[in-house]
C-alpha cells in the first residue's frame, strides 16, 4: 500500500511503513470482524455498508475466494502441519502466535484454548460463518465456553449455567451484563500467516 | 602533413565517441530506474527481503533521479545531432523515447492500474443494501459507529479509506 501524502510504502498484514519517508512507522490495529451480512446486521441494524462504485460493480467477483485459492503461491513452507492455501485463524497473543485451521474450527464450532498465557476462546455464530475469538476471563475469572447442543437453537454456556450471545456477552445466568473482550483474529492463507510468523504453532485438538 | 593527421583522427572519435558513451549510459540508467523494481515487484513472484528493499528504495528516488538523467541525455543528444550523420540520429531520438517512457513510468502508481481504487466510499444504510444474508463482511464499529464493507466489493477495490467516529481508518483486504 502506498500513501498519497509522503508516497511511503506500507505493508499490509502488518500495518508497518517499510520504505519511504514515514519508514519504520506503524498504523495501529483496528478491531474488525469477518461476518455474515445477516449477522452483522442483526447487530447493528442502523450501522452503514459501503456502496458498490457503480462503475466497476459489474467486474466483482463473487467467485473471488475459490478464485484465488487456485493462484500460485509466492512463497511455501514444505514439511509444515498444513498446505500453502489451508485457511487458517491466525492468533496472536502475548508474544506467542498460533494458527487455528478453519476446517477444525468448523467443525469444534467453540474452541477453547491457551496463547501467550491467556485462556482465549473461538467461537463460530450461529449462522455458521461468522467467527469471533476472545478472553475467555471475567474479573480473573477463566470462562470455559461450550455449545449447548441440546438446545434447539444456537445456545453457548459456560459451566455456571449462564448462557453467552455470540457478541461474548453473557445474557443470563450468574455471569448475566458481563462481556469477554473480543480480540483480532485473523483470517489468511497458512504460507501467509506462516511466512509473518515464523515461530507459529499450529492447534491441534 | 602526416602530423596533422596522426592527431586529427583522435579528435574526431573523441568528439563522438565520448558523449555517445555517456549518451547511452544515462538512456540505460534511467531505463534501469524504472525496470528494475519493475522486474522485482511482479505479482504473485516471490521477493527477498533484500530485493523488496532495493526495489522500494529505486522506487523512491526514480522520479528525481530519472528527471535527472533524461534532462542530461537530452543535453548530449544535443550535443552529439551536428556531429553524426543522418542515419545515426535515429538511434538518439530512439534513446530519447525510451528514456522519457521510464521517466514518466518511474512517475506513475502502476500497480494502480491492476487494483482499482474505490475513491471517496458511499455507504447505504443496512435496510438498502442488497447483499444477500449469507454474505461476508468486514465489520468495524468504533464508539457505536459500525460499518460493514462487503467482502464482494473489498477483493476488487483491495484498499477504503473511510473515516468512523471521527477516526480516519483504512480498510485493506
């Protein structure tokens, strides 16, 4: 990425300003979320979604995903847990950094886990897609979050009995008002996450 | 009679030679400003750590510098028109083009040519988007403030600069 104003390079994944006048800089991380449209806007039912630029909206690509995965990779890391285009959900916290493959996620649907010496939790909504990652502590307290698959509906509990919205907010129970911190969790290719995080393990269940 | 012509002929070959030398080195100097990262920075090929650097630092200085060069070129070209015959001279306006190609190419965002920019974001609120339910979108929501940029829209326009809750943010995928 390039800026207007100083014509300074900027990398991407990382925010940091790796050639030109601002070189060495960093932009700060925004929390954001990759989620479903339905989801996002049963949230935020008076929030703003950017408008197509008409003139290039017949030239998006909603095959775009499948698309990419099958383009050649820059750089590859044989003999590692996955392959080059396996999607993974890169965490980083405390220093440490681990990659969560979205197919074992998928499947765990709540997957919880320690990084960097924190109790964290992944947790994919109820639409099936859409994938949030927290602290899984209150007040100091660990969390352990699971699906309540006797439930009809989509339905996350901790083992007090309190039940959890997909926004890491408990909505009843003994933990009822409180809310886990959300964290980045970041969706890319392995080579990618890999290649930017070199000491990266992988979870394995 | 025989002196004379011992030292004529150096002087002619200098008188050409020389500035052609020169000539030709500032039209390659300047194709090389722009060619180089050019060959580097190609998608989807793999960059070292050192070549990206280099690559990045050429691209820095290529405008100045490559202004630079051709301004010289030209001063040569001038130089060497009255002294070449007419059949050489389309090799000095071939160096020319050339060379004012780079310079204008070492000036320009190429890559923007691949990735179209989105320009100055239009938004619609969440009622009249026509976005089907299951779509993917990237969502912010600072100090109440939530926007969803559609992951249809952002892997064609690649970079949005918007501004949420008074916060000038970039949204990149």
């Amino acid at each position: 990425m390039r800026d207007e104003e100083t014509g300074t390079w900027w990398q991407q994944i990382t925010g940091r300003a790796v050639s030109g006048p601002l070189q060495g800089e960093q932009l700060d991380p925004v929390l954001s979320d990759e989620l479903t449209f339905a989801t996002w806007k049963g949230e935020n039912p008076a929030g703003k979604v950017l408008a197509p630029v008409v003139k290039d909206s017949k030239e998006y690509e909603s095959n775009w995903e499948p698309e990419v995965a099958k383009l050649p990779v820059v750089i590859s890391f044989p003999g590692t847990a996955l392959a080059s285009r396996d999607v993974v959900i890169g965490m980083e916290v405390g220093g440490a950094s681990r990659a969560y493959p979205l197919s074992a996620l998928l499947s765990e649907k709540v997957i919880e886990d320690h990084l960097g010496g924190l109790p964290i939790a992944l947790i994919v909504g109820p639409d099936g897609k859409s994938i949030r990652a927290f602290v899984s502590t209150v007040g100091g307290t660990d969390i352990e979050l699971f699906r309540n698959v006797d439930a009809s509906d989509w339905s996350l509990m901790d083992v007090s009995g309190s039940s959890w919205d997909f926004k890491g907010c408990a909505v009843s129970g003994l933990m009822q008002g409180k809310c886990l911190k959300e964290i980045v969790a970041l969706k890319d290719y392995w080579f990618d996450w890999r290649n930017y995080h070199p000491a990266t393990e992988v979870y394995k269940r | 009679m025989s002196k004379i012509e011992i030292q004529a002929q150096p002087v002619v070959r200098s008188r050409v030679l020389m500035p052609a030398l020169v000539f030709s080195v500032l039209v390659g100097f300047t194709l090389a400003l722009f060619l180089f990262p050019a060959l580097i920075i190609q998608p989807f090929k793999y960059q070292s750590p050192r070549g990206i650097t280099l690559a990045m630092a050429v691209r820095q200085v290529a405008p100045l510098w490559s202004l630079a060069s051709l301004a010289a070129a030209l001063l040569f070209a001038v130089i060497l028109w009255e002294r070449i015959g007419r059949w050489t001279r389309p090799l000095l306006v071939l160096g020319i083009v050339l060379a004012s190609a780079a310079t204008v190419m070492s000036r320009i965002d190429y890559f923007e040519w691949m990735f179209h920019p989105a320009g100055t974001p239009g938004f619609r609120s969440a009622d009249q988007a026509q976005l089907a339910p299951s779509e993917m979108v990237m969502a912010v929501n600072l100090n109440g403030d939530a926007r969803a940029y559609p992951i249809l829209e952002m892997a064609y326009h690649h970079i949005v600069n918007d501004t949420v809750s008074d916060v000038p943010i970039v949204v990149t995928y």
